[in-house]
C-alpha cells in the first residue's frame, strides 16, 4: 500500500490555508499529523477525509502539489 505523505507546506496548499491554522486544526485533532525526525508531515487520505467531513462539501478533485 502506498501512503502519499505531504509536507507542512503542501498540507497548507492543498487545503488554501496557513501554517497557523494547519497547526490550529492538528492541535484540535481534526487533522492527524506524523512526525518523523523532527519534521511533521500528513497523508493526503487525512487531509481528504477532513475535507469531506466539512459541511456544505461538494465533492471535487483535490489539487496536486
């Protein structure tokens, strides 16, 4: 099985959002994050999963980054 892991920046990309709130919805544990040697990253099915738990969401395709 093949896990796409996103960088902190990606994260932010692929959501429209800041690093600020990236972190915001990690510390609300609305978004599971890996750390591995110091760095934080996240896996796009966590970041899809918490796009289609939104309200109001319509499906589309999420942007490659």
């Amino acid at each position: 099985m093949h896990t796409e892991l996103l960088s902190v920046k990606e994260a932010c990309v692929a959501l429209n959002c800041g690093v600020t709130k990236l972190y915001k919805l990690f510390n609300d544990q609305k978004i599971k994050a890996i750390k591995c040697e110091g760095r934080t990253f996240v896996t796009r099915a966590e970041i899809e999963a918490f796009i289609a738990s939104l309200e109001n969401y319509k499906p589309q395709k999420m942007r490659d980054v």
